[in-house]
C-alpha cells in the first residue's frame, strides 16, 4: 500500500494509514472508535507506558471530549489482542515488550503472520498436488 505525501501531513491520517495497512478497517470505513484507541495506544507506547483499560477510557474520553462506550473499547481492545497487535498482562495493555520500537514490533508480527499463512499455503497446495 503506498503512502502519499498528505497521509504523513497528520498524526489522524497516519493512524488511519496504519490502521488500513494492518487490514484492522476497510477503505471505505472509519471505525472512529478503533482508529481513536490506536491513537491512545500509541501515545502510552511512545511514552514507554502500559495503560490499563480505565486509563485507556480516560485517554479516550479527553481526546474526544465525551465519555466512550465502555462496552466498544473493550471489544476493540480484545479484537486487537486476538489479533496478536496487543498484549494484555496483569490488566496492562501493551504493543510488546519494552524496548521495541512500532516498527519492529509491527515488523515481527506480520513476519510471523506471512510465514504462518506461507506454511498453511504449501500444506494446501502440497494436498492439491497429491490430489490430481
């Protein structure tokens, strides 16, 4: 997926960039929520911080000026997590362990995912072959 020019003008149309890369929405949706908990999410990161889900809520609710539908964050929050993009440990929520950057966390994540998927492709092909 290239990356224009304006995408890099704001930290919003670099979360959504991201966010469309990772497959986590489709083009023609915004999931405002999901893109407002990333945005979060990497504030405590680059602040080398672990929220929990209340100081996930709070973040939210100053960013946006509202309180967030508890019920939403917490589906998110898991979603992310089932897709391996987060962690959770001891009610902290993280990208990866400390040290890392964005770059090679998301880097080792989707290296792993292309392998798996990989793996899966030559044990479907490798019975199509045996198959004809």
């Amino acid at each position: 997926m290239s990356l224009p020019e304006e995408t890099k003008l704001t930290k919003k149309s670099l979360i959504r960039w991201v966010a469309l890369s990772f497959g986590l929405i489709n083009p023609n949706e915004t999931r405002k929520l999901l893109l407002d908990i990333l945005e979060v999410l990497f504030d405590f990161h680059v602040k080398n911080y672990q929220p929990t889900t209340q100081e996930i809520l709070e973040s939210l609710k100053e960013l946006n000026k509202k309180e967030p539908n508890p019920k939403a964050v917490y589906y998110h929050l898991l979603k992310l997590k089932e897709s391996g993009f987060i962690d959770r440990k001891k009610g902290k929520h993280y990208f990866n362990d400390e040290g890392k950057s964005l770059s090679e966390t998301f880097t080792q994540l989707y290296q792993k995912k292309f392998l798996e998927s990989f793996r899966n492709i030559e044990e479907a092909l490798k019975k199509l072959e045996k198959g004809y």
